[in-house]
C-alpha cells in the first residue's frame, strides 16, 4: 500500500445520498410505551384519543350563587330579585345532591358541580345576603348557561387529543394530563454511536500539549444528536490502534442504530477508520469519497442494516456533512419529518472563487443592507471551530462555478430554525478593546454581531449602509492620520481609543531583545531563520507592516493570522518568531514589546444609522468613566470625543 492511497472515486453528493438511502431501511425503528413524566420531548407514535370528558361535569366558572336564570329576569340594583337562599354551600370536589328549584338559590364555590336544577351563575358581587342569611338578593340578570362550563366542552370523550407524529412539549404533556394518560406511546429514541479516532485527540479536561486537539467533534455530534431527539452514546476516543478501534466499532455496531467514528477518513497510512469499515459488509462502503467543499473524505457504508458513516476530522467538514447525511437518516429511524431548512434571498458581500468540480458550502454571516439581506462569507477553513457556531447560514455554490461576483443574488439556507438579525451589526477590524466593548453591550441586553474583514472592508460596508458600525485604523499616508481622511459625507466618527502597535517577540530573543523596532526588523529580514507572522490582507495592522516592510518579504510572510491574539500566540508557541500587533496582547511574562507606532482604532457610523438606539447606547457606552478606565486597563489611551 502506498503511503496515501487516492480516492477511487469521487462521485456527486446526490449519487452519493441515493446509494446511502438505498442501503438503508428507512422507516422508524420501533415504538415504545414510557410513563407521560418521561415524555417530553418525544415524538408520538399513535393518536390519543381521550378516555373522559373534560371536564368531567358541569362546573361552576365563578364564586356565587347556582340559581335558575328565570328568576333573575328585570333584576337591577334598584329592584334586586329575592331568591330563597338554600342552607347548603356547595364546595369543588364534592357531588352535592341539593336540587335548585324556581325562586332558589345555592352558594357555589369556582370549580364546584352544579347542581341540579339550575342552569346560571350570578357571581358573588351582583349580590347580597339578608341578615338572617334565609334570603338572597339579586341585583343583576343572568341568563341560562352563564358561568357554567358544561360537560365536555373542552374535550369530548373519544376526542382525538394529541397526534401521531406531534412532539411532546409541556402544552401537549398537560392535555395529556388532564384527560388521565398514564402511559404515552412514543417512537423509539434512536440510539447513535460517536467514536473519535486519532493518537492527536485529547478529551476537554485533559492536559494539552503541542500537536494535540482537543475532541470537539464528539460534543457538536452528539448535541446534534439530541437535537434530532436521538439518544447519543459515546465510546470515547479511540487510538490509532486498528485492533483497539475494530473491537469499539463492533460493540457500537451491537448496542446502537447508528453508528458515526469521526476522523480516519481519509487514505493515509494513519487513517485506520475507513480500513476497518472496509471490513463490513452487506453492503458495507457505499460511498467514499463525495465532490463536496467541505467533507470530501466522507464515507458512507451500511452494515446489518445499520449506518455507519465515517465523518471528517476537521470540525466544519463534520458537521455539515453530518447535517447533509446523517441527520435525514436519523429524523426518519426516529419518526421524524425531515423538514425543509428556511431560505431567504440576499446578494453577497465580496468577490467568492470556488473550486470547480465540487459542490461547496459556503457559511456567511447575514446583515440587513439598503436592499435587503448581505451575506459576508465566514471562511475559516474546514478546521474552525467557530465559523459554524457563529454564520447564519450558507450559500451552495454548484459544482461547475467558479466565481460569485460582489452584489450577486443568492440563496442563502439558514442553520437555526430562524433568522434573528443583531441589534448592533459591527464589521471591519478586530481588536480586544472591541471585545470587551461588545460584552458589555451584551450584558445591556443587545444582541451583537462582529465580522471581521479587516478596516478596508470594514469602511465598505459602512459606507454601503451593510453594518452599524465599522472598526477601523487607516493610516493615510500624505496627513499621516488614521481614519477621518477615509470619510465621506454619509459618514460620521465615533472616536474610540488610542493603542500601540509594535513588534512581538520572546523575550531573550538577541535578535529583537534591547533594540529599535527598525533595526530588530531590518535584521530579521536579513536572517532566513527567523519566521514572521502575518497579518489578514486588508487589515490596518496590514497595511501599516507592509509600508514597514516596503516592498521585501521576511521568512513567513506568506503566513497570516486573523488578529493580534493569534500573533501572540504564534510567537509564544515557537510557531514564530515575531510578528506585530497591539500592546494589549503582550500579556504573558514570556513575550517583549517594540513599539512601533500609536494609532488610533476608531468606528465609523453610516449616517443614515446615527440614531438606531444600539447605535446610541454604543456611543454612551464608550463615555462612562468605568469603561474608559477599563480599557486603559486593557492597554488603550480611552480619550473619548463625541461623534462627528
């Protein structure tokens, strides 16, 4: 075998999901009866018909008097009417044998029976008592029926009350309740098996060290999972150990309906997953390997009726391929309807390029424009973490385009049941001091959405009306000053806070230790072996390092990360040897700080926005006094000046 074997054949996602479908036996796997306490959230697998009336008798609606509405005819509170006031009171949970006839009158508690005889209700404040309690006297008419709720007016014995298929939430548990369920047929939980594979894969908790990860996949599948109302059974994390990860595969094949292995997809000398699935049959592999950006590695297979999918390692790839083939399968195995995902129009942001021959999925963040909905691409990479907990939804861009031009309309397919847009939209540069402000709008009670594209990008969307807010730091070259030179007049400034912006290194580092910023970088310019980090094409902090640079490209050059923390971390990791960001993420021990130069991260407010109440609530947010102190404390110079 060669080190890495190519996929075979890459086929269509449609070809791929219809070998997978017709494998499978797709139709619920059973049914159960559980007691209704341990019903919610379960999905009913038969009508429920009810065994009572509800109620279950005539029964009074207020506190007052049973009377018959005859005799209360022309009453008013100059001429009340004068009913024989019986002796009894009649009181919920009691079958009275008191009879109301014409001219009488019984006390009646709410929720009591009437009696019979009468056939109204006068409450309890239309009337009054003689002293001698033998009389009542009537000051209001009633008429028959008022007051009374009849026998099965609510629910009718043999009433179907609940349905095949309806998921059980409280409002269905309580009707259940209130007709006398006590056991609820429900659709069997389908029971799925999560393995993760891989010597790089450490549990959360554990203790992290360089070339490990820790096991995402397993807790976004198997809430997913749980989402599906299926029941999620973890095997844990399986080495790179073939006869170890045969073993697990064949107790999740025993005790569960599906089962998924995440990563060891691929055909490496490594990748042990797909070879032990090789091993079943009946039919075993459908499919490995699906023209789809991300999720290509993916492998389907059926075994003793059973799926077992073998989902890719990087998080991204996993989950959508898990949503795209695995989640259909289970909804059905669980009784459930497949339901379409929501789609909505919007024209998207940028220029996207696209892999020609594979169906992508593109994952954007959506923001309401001049014209509608925007969609900004989230484009991490298969790897992230992050893109798919925080995009709205996605663009499938066909196999055979390349490119989606800036403005073109596309669908967009959200991920949640629904599109909730933020209350304060802020797009451009990132910065920490920008993190700490978006908490604190959070904590306010406004929801919050940041993209970072980086301050030329986000200067566009501001001036396209597509955010709230755009954090920036332009430098322009001729004032030598940062942002207001890019306004025009359908924008204003909001000044934010002063930061430094230096070079980052490890301390003892003689290349960088003890000297200018200039020097330190001319001669690591010079030195092959001494890598930098970039910055994201587009970002401030850019733009400032290639004007430093002027033209030459140190070792690394090419590397970029997407904000000053990832500098950080680059460096102290030995990842890097330097790279350059804002003071305010030099904060361990380990790590020197060059100064390069002060700049000043302000936002840029589109106009037409200046009086949106986020907007307003943002800007008396930088002006407390609290705030200001605490992004000093942070690092930043926080003078502040209203906007402009």
């Amino acid at each position: 075998m060669t080190s890495q074997d190519q996929f075979l054949q890459v086929i269509h996602r449609d070809e791929a999901q219809r070998r997978f479908h017709n494998a499978l036996l797709l139709q619920p796997i059973g049914q159960e009866l559980i007691p209704l306490a341990q019903a919610l959230g379960r999905l009913l697998a038969a009508d429920i018909v009810s065994p009572v009336d509800v109620p279950s008798f005539d029964r009074s609606n207020y506190d007052g008097f049973a009377v018959q509405a005859s005799d209360t005819i022309g009453a008013s509170e100059e001429k009340p009417r004068r009913l024989l006031l019986l002796p009894e009171a009649i009181t919920p949970g009691v079958a009275s044998g008191t009879m109301v006839l014409a001219s009488q009158a019984v006390s009646i508690a709410t929720g009591a029976m009437i009696p019979r005889g009468a056939d109204a209700i006068v409450m309890v404040e239309h009337t009054d008592v003689e002293e001698d309690g033998n009389e009542l006297l009537v000051r209001r008419a009633t008429h028959p029926g008022f007051g009374i709720s009849f026998t099965g007016t609510d629910i009718t014995q043999g009433e179907t009350v609940a349905r095949q298929g309806e998921l059980l939430t409280s409002r269905e548990t309580g009707v259940l309740a209130a007709v006398g369920v006590v056991q609820v047929p429900v659709w069997k939980q389908v029971r799925v098996a999560i393995i993760s594979t891989g010597d790089e894969i450490v549990a959360p908790g554990d203790t992290m060290q360089p070339g490990l990860v820790y096991d995402s996949n397993a807790r976004i599948l198997a809430d997913a999972v749980r989402e599906l109302g299926g029941e999620a059974v973890s095997f844990g994390i399986v080495r790179d150990d073939a006869g170890r990860l045969r073993t697990v595969l064949r107790k999740a094949m025993d005790a569960c309906d599906v089962v998924l292995l995440s990563g060891g997809t691929s055909k490496g000398v490594g990748d042990l997953s797909y070879r032990a699935v090789a091993e079943l049959s009946d039919p075993g592999i459908v499919a490995h390997g699906v023209a789809l950006k991300p999720g290509k590695p993916i492998c389907l297979a059926v075994s003793q009726g059973k799926p077992v999918v073998i989902l890719p390692g990087f998080p991204t790839s996993a989950i959508f391929t898990f949503h795209e083939f695995v989640a259909p399968v289970i909804a059905t195995l669980g009784g459930r309807e497949s339901t379409e995902a929501t789609e909505l129009e919007a024209v998207m942001a940028t220029k996207v390029n696209s892999d020609p021959g594979r169906t992508e999925y593109l994952l954007v963040g959506l923001t309401k424009g001049t014209k509608g909905l925007v969609a900004y691409p989230m484009g991490k990479g298969s790897g992230s973490v992050t893109t798919f907990s925080r995009a709205d939804g996605f663009v499938t861009i066909d196999q055979h385009q390349e490119i989606i031009e800036a403005s073109t309309p596309v669908a967009v397919r959200l991920l949640g049941r629904g599109l909730k847009l933020a209350d304060l939209v802020v797009i451009g540069s990132h910065c920490v001091g920008l993190d700490f402000l978006l908490g604190q709008m959070q904590q306010r009670g406004w929801h919050t959405k940041f993209l970072a594209v980086g301050s030329m990008g986000g200067l566009l969307a501001a001036k396209r009306e597509e955010c709230d807010l755009a954090g920036i730091h332009l430098l322009d070259s001729e004032s030598q000053t940062y942002n207001r030179p890019f306004l025009d007049e359908a924008l204003a400034l909001l000044p934010g806070y002063g930061r430094t912006q230096g070079v980052v290194f490890r301390k003892g580092d003689k290349r960088f230790e003890g000297k200018k910023p200039a020097e330190a970088i001319r001669m690591a310019e010079k030195d092959r072996e001494c890598f930098m980090i970039n910055r994201n094409q587009g970002s401030g902090t850019r733009i400032l390092i290639d004007q430093i640079l002027r033209g030459t490209q140190p070792s690394g050059y090419a590397v970029q990360a997407r904000n000053h923390n990832a500098i950080a971390a680059a460096v102290l990791q030995h990842r890097a040897d330097w790279g350059v960001a804002i003071s305010g993420v030099v904060n361990d021990e380990a790590l020197g700080f060059l100064p390069i130069a002060d700049e000043q991260y302000d936002f840029v407010v589109p106009r037409s926005r200046l009086e949106r109440p986020a907007v307003k609530d943002f800007a008396r947010l930088l002006a407390e006094e609290g705030v200001r102190e605490h992004l000093t404390t942070l690092g930043f110079r926080a003078s502040y000046i209203t906007a402009r």
